[in-house]
C-alpha cells in the first residue's frame, strides 16, 4: 500500500494520538472507540511502511517517521481547515472559526471584544489559549493559532504585529501600605520597596525591568509568581508592592482592596498588539476580527480604564 491513499480520517486519528501521547485521550477527543483507534493506527502503519509509535514502559512516543509524517499530516489538516473557513466567507456566511492565543493580562478585557464581535458572527467558534508571552509566542512558531494578543511584539520572529491600544504599567500597594497616600514617590524610594513580580520572560516582567533600567535602578525582587490574580492577592495580604498592567486591577480599585502608588515616571504606557505569522494566511473571520480589534479596542479599553 502507498502513503498516498491514507485517508483523512486516518490522518485526524494520528494527529490526535500524536498530540496526546495516548490512544485513549485520542478515543475520547474523536468520540471513537480506543479499539478504533488502534485500528487506524495499525491501517496508517501499514501505508506508510514503517511504525509511527513505540510504547517505552507505559509511555507512548512517536517515532521519527512519526514525526515526519505528523508534520506533513498537520499541514494538510491546517489547509482544509483554511479552505472551509474561505468557502464559508465566499458563501457569505456569518459563521467561521478563530484560534486565538492571548498572554494572561490581555484575558482582562480579551473576552469583552469577542462578546462584541460575536454580535455580528452568531455561530462564530472560538477557540482561546490563555498563556504566558514565552507560550504564546510558541503557539505563533508553531501555527497553531490564527492571532496572538499580546503586548510587547515578539522580536525574533517574522510576524505582523500592529499595535491598537495603550497598556499602562502602574505599581500597586494594599491600602494600608506606607506610601499609599504619598505623593510623587521617587523612583529610587519604590525600588527599595518588596516587589511581587511576574515570572522572567513575561511581558510584565519586562516592561518592569526595563523601566528600571532606564532609570539605572534595579527593583528589590522579593517574591516571583506566574499569576496575576495571586499576585493581586499577597499584594493585598501586605506582602509587597507590584508593577503590573493596570487593566488588571478594575475591579480591585473600585472595591478600593488597593491602590495606584503616585510614582514618579508611572504609569509607563506599553501597546498592545494583534500579531499573526507574516506568512500566514488568515481566514474571512480571522481578518474580520483583526480588524475589528484594530478599530474597536482602543476605545474598549479608554471606556474600561482611562489613562
């Protein structure tokens, strides 16, 4: 038997079992009997000549005609799905699929655009990751995702990335913190301050550092924590101070649970970009949101947290 007559089917079931390392985790993605999927493996193995897994004690691996062939199957898998997503905007159809990958400051106000994009597209299908700057950029490499949502463009990789709102860094404080009714706080005095940051690599973490550094300081890095949320938290609890993205904190400040500290310097004012692979080619629907981000979200985000 040739490669050339596996059939889609084929190809979606080894995908799966790739991408899970399992047969049963691909079974329950495909609705599929496990004996079903053991018999498409076996099928595809048999067409392509030479085995696509190994079991090493309990762990399965793809092989390396696996990996050649998970690659290829990928992109065929990608290609259909880019050609239904076109037929439908041909169609004139108010429907389509986005994949969508955003760092984890931008799921703040991320869902509010999709809730009003979705207006328009009423059976629009949405798939949204939610990671930190080094995952998504990954997820970019990878093609897995149409458009990335993101503040600090990735440098290394050629993208289009097109800024389309401010997003502005402030340092926070429980309401009980020495400096919180302080005014004009020299940037040497804060730094001495206990800082709860984001994990080195996130976009926070960087607008964090580079501020300082521009200053010739660095900040006194107590404590490292990879969640906005828990950082909020241990903020509150008077553990320390934060820089972080002030479309974060809305509600925290309405509640009055903490408090901008007047520094001198702040707020530092990054963007926000949508971002997608230079060479990708984006769906009707995917373009169709890209726009609207680039229209809409600025005044989203001005009617949210004005700066």
């Amino acid at each position: 038997m040739s490669i050339q007559h596996v059939s889609l089917r084929q190809l979606r079931v080894f995908e799966a079992a790739a991408s899970n390392r399992s047969f049963s985790k691909a079974a329950e993605a495909l609705h599929l009997t496990q004996p079903g999927v053991s018999m498409h493996i076996k099928e595809l193995e048999i067409s392509a000549g030479l085995p696509l897994f190994e079991r090493i004690g309990r762990k399965l691996y793809v092989t390396e005609a696996g990996q050649e062939l998970l690659g290829r199957a990928r992109e065929i898998l990608r290609a259909l799905k880019d050609a239904e997503d076109t037929l439908d905007g041909l169609k004139g159809l108010r429907r389509g699929r986005i994949n969508l990958a955003v760092v984890s400051t931008a799921k703040y106000f991320v869902p509010q655009l999709l809730a009003q994009f979705g207006r328009d597209f009423p059976e629009l299908e949405i798939r949204l990751a939610v990671n930190n700057r080094i995952s998504v950029i990954e997820q970019l490499v990878a093609n897995e995702v149409d458009l990335a949502i993101m503040g600090r463009s990735p440098q290394s990789l050629d993208t289009v990335a097109e800024p389309f709102a401010q997003n502005p860094h402030v340092v926070i404080a429980s309401r009980e913190h020495p400096l919180a009714a302080r005014r004009d706080i020299l940037v040497e005095t804060i730094a001495k301050e206990n800082f709860i940051v984001r994990e080195p690599g996130s976009g926070t973490r960087l607008a964090m550092e580079q501020f300082f550094e521009q200053l010739g300081l660095r900040c006194n890095v107590g404590m490292e924590m990879a969640s906005n949320e828990t950082i909020k938290q241990a903020v509150m609890a008077g553990m320390g101070v934060s820089f972080i993205s002030r479309h974060t904190i809305e509600l925290e400040l309405q509640t009055q649970r903490l408090v901008v500290l007047d520094v001198r310097g702040t707020p530092v004012v990054r963007q926000w970009h949508v971002a997608h692979l230079a060479k990708k080619r984006l769906s009707p629907t995917a373009s169709a949101f890209k726009q609207f981000v680039l229209t809409q979200g600025r005044e989203l985000l001005r009617s949210r947290d004005p700066v």
